[in-house]
C-alpha cells in the first residue's frame, strides 16, 4: 500500500510539490548547459586597460612622466586600436606605483604612490549592511572593491549573500558553486577548510572573491542545530571527559576497551570544541580571515540583507560599517527597525560577556550612513536627506546617484569602472563615475583614517 501510494503521489502532476521538483530539475538542466558559456568569468570578462591619461591620473602624476617610468622599467605594455598610444593594464599601474614609492622612500608621497597597508596597520574589513533589499549594497561593495582595487590596493571581496549577485557581476554563476567553494566551507562547523582555499581570483586585477550562493543559507540552518546539540549535551560531555580521562590515565586496559574509550573522548571532545564554536559565532567569519590577512589590504563584505546569523558574523570581523539606505521614508522605518535588531542582537552579546568573553563588546568600529538612488531633483528626498543630516552625525557627504550610466552597465552585468566614456554617453558616464568615486574615495579615507593615516 505504502510502496503504490507513493507511486501514485509522484505521478500526480497536480500536486504543487510535484510541479515545484520537476520545475526545479528542469531549471537545473538549463542552468548547468548553459552557465559555464554564459558566465564564465575568464573566458568572457576581461579586465580593460588605460591609456596614458588615465593610468597617470590614478596614480596621481602626469602622463608623460608616467609614460618614462613605464618605459625605464622596461614593461611589456599593449596598444590601442590604431597602434598609436600605449594601453596600460592594471598591472603595469601597480608597477609604476611601486617604483615610484620606492624613488620616494623617505617621502610622504611613497605612501600616496602605494597605498597598501604596511605592517602595523590591521587588515581593514568593509561591510556593507541593510535589513531592506534594494539598497543597493552588492552595488556599493562591487564599486567600492573595485574601486580600491584601482587605487592600487589588495581587495578581497566576500559574497556572504545566499542569492550571490556580488558573484554574479563577477561573472560566476551562484547556482553552480560547489560546496568547498562557497565562503560557507570556511565557517561549517563539520569539517571546515582554509578561506585559502575558497579565494577564487577574478578577471579584474587586484580582486579575489569568496564566493556566495545556496551553501550560506546552510550556515544559518547549522548554526542553532549546533547550539541545540551544545546546550543539549554540553553538561553531560563535561561530565563524562573527566571520568574518561581519568580512567585512560589508570592504564591496564584492553586494546578493544582503549580504542572505545579515545572514539568516546574524541566524540565528547567535538561536542564541546563544535558547541564552543557555536557560541562564538559571531567571531567565527573574524577568525576564518586570519588565514588570508597578510594577502590583502580590505576585505569588502556583501552582507544579505537581513540580520541573521552570517551578518551579525560580519559585523563581528568588520572595522568599518556601512548601512546603505535609499532616502525614502519606507526605507528610513526599516533602517530604523534594522537598528532596533541590531541593538537587540549588541545588547545580548553585552550582557552575556562573562560566557562568551569581552571580545562581544566590540569598540573601535566605524559605523556610517550611505545614500544610495539619490535623485537630486527629488524634493521629498532632498527633505528626508537634510533630516538625517540634522539627526545623524556620520551620514556619507557624497550619496550614490540614481544614474543612467550605473542601470546602463547593470544591464550588460558590469560596473562603470569596466567601461569607459566610449562604452556610454560621455558627458553621463563622465558624472557618473566623478559621482562613484566622490562616494568610494569618502569610503577610504575612512580606513586610511582607521589606518592612522594624513588624508
């Protein structure tokens, strides 16, 4: 009976579980024939090069004293269309950049030629964080890694959404990561591996990413099972480790009793080191970097949006909080909702430091507001903008801009630093990218800051 009414439910079209499974393979099927043409991201997506012009104004010095150092170092550079200029890639930049900080060695302007972080600076981690979708966090995280990544900085970009569109821009499709490729594999409690190991480079010089996707929404599954199963035998593994322990130490036992007894110590063991983890989560992310902290200068962060376990883990390991929010009054009720979580979630964390220890009473982090969709001849956001200017002390001067030139490159799943003028109406990607690099440069200065750095 059992054995037919199965048959009889898995051949009932009608059933709407039946519709969303076979829905689902099918959509797998495509997914997988067609992604890797699609999106791959080293076979498509290729990362520009700069003429003179610009390649000297990112570094900060002229075109034709950038064109004699290029061509005193001996690199290998490309050419334009018509053979005519040189067309430099990033790597060349940061070429030029080291040399030149090494000409001004006991200079100001060696710092300023080569940005990264010397060796007492901490590893600057960037998150970007909103309760409400839509506030354009993949958009600033995206713009602002790359935008560091220009400035001659070492950027490690972490998608921690589950929906991956950070990945998606980069050209690797979410659906089709693997779970030992997701930024999840770092964190698991069962097993976990190096974040080493989960770096995947990318087509733009100067960015790595950890990838997000499915296997994030399996942490925040994970994570209470774990303290369910901490709280649940947690006591008795306190109880039982001593006894075992002890008994091991008496010696006189049996090689089959001494094998039952290191299978019975270690399991105990993993109770209590995976339970402890458990309620460290929100240092787990924090940790997970020390792997990879002497690769990189900023760690930009792509949180979901929601205040779940992996985002309050970023918050955790992040120096530097950006709350985007669009000024509107829909978006001001949930960012405010947004910050009642987060006190709930801070608060818990304070009153609960002598479990978990004083590192849940975070100092020294930044917290700043970013405007994000701006549209300047709106007055009703103009009018909400003065308030939180009035209210709010560290809202961002410059505001992201709703532009034509930033939908433009959305459509063709790119950034506006991967294009140039030609690519778009000039004047409008001219305001455009002064409007991206306004808001990123406002961004670095606050970890140059953090740094302890003269802006």
């Amino acid at each position: 009976m059992t054995d037919t009414a199965g048959d009889t439910l898995d051949r009932d079209d009608t059933l709407l579980l039946n519709r969303v499974s076979q829905d689902k393979s099918k959509l797998a099927y495509l997914i997988e024939a067609t992604a890797l043409s699609a999106t791959d991201p080293h076979a498509h997506k290729v990362m520009r090069t700069f003429l003179p012009r610009d390649a000297a104004e990112l570094v900060g010095v002229t075109a034709k004293y950038f064109n004699t150092v290029a061509a005193e170092l001996e690199l290998e550079v490309e050419r334009d269309d018509k053979n005519k200029y040189r067309a430099y890639s990033l790597s060349n930049i940061n070429d030029v950049r080291k040399e030149l900080a090494r000409r001004n060695a006991d200079s100001p302007k060696a710092v300023r030629y080569d940005p990264q972080r010397r060796e007492d600076d901490d590893l600057a981690v960037v998150a970007f964080v909103n309760f409400k979708g839509g506030s354009a966090k993949t958009t600033s995280s995206v713009h602002f890694a790359q935008y560091a990544a220009l400035q001659g900085y070492r950027v490690l970009l972490l998608d921690l959404d589950p929906q991956g569109s950070a990945s998606t821009m980069f050209g690797y499709e979410p659906v089709m990561v693997e779970a030992d490729q997701s930024v999840n594999a770092a964190l698991r409690y069962e097993e976990p591996i190096s974040l080493r190991e989960v770096v995947q480079k990318t087509y733009f010089e100067g960015v790595d990413i950890c990838l997000g996707g499915q296997w994030m929404a399996e942490w925040e599954q994970d994570t209470p099972r774990v303290m369910t199963d901490a709280k649940h035998y947690g006591p008795t593994a306190q109880q039982q480790l001593p006894k075992l322990r002890a008994e091991r130490a008496r010696g006189g036992l049996t090689e089959a009793r001494m094998d039952e007894m290191e299978q019975e110590i270690a399991a105990w063991e993993h109770i209590v080191s995976v339970g402890d983890s458990a309620l460290h989560y929100y240092m787990r992310l924090r940790q997970a970097l020390n792997d990879v902290k002497d690769d990189y200068d900023i760690v930009v962060c792509d949180t979901q949006p929601a205040l779940h376990f992996a985002s309050q883990a970023t918050i955790g390991a992040a120096n530097h909080l950006v709350l985007t929010i669009q000024p509107e009054w829909l978006d001001i009720k949930s960012m405010h909702q947004y910050l009642s979580n987060l006190e709930v979630h801070l608060a818990t964390l304070a009153d609960h430091t002598d479990v978990i220890g004083q590192d849940a009473l975070y100092t020294d982090k930044t917290m700043h507001y970013l405007l994000t969709r701006y549209e300047q001849n709106d007055a009703a956001m103009a009018s909400i903008t003065q308030m939180m200017r009035g209210e709010l002390e560290s809202v961002l001067e410059h505001p992201m801009p709703k532009t034509t030139v930033v939908s433009q490159a959305g459509l063709l799943n790119c950034t506006i630093y991967e294009g140039s003028g030609k690519d778009f109406n000039r004047e409008t990607y001219k305001r455009g990218i002064e409007a991206m690099n306004n808001v990123n440069r406002e961004i670095e200065e606050i970890v140059l800051k953090g740094w302890g750095r003269d802006l």
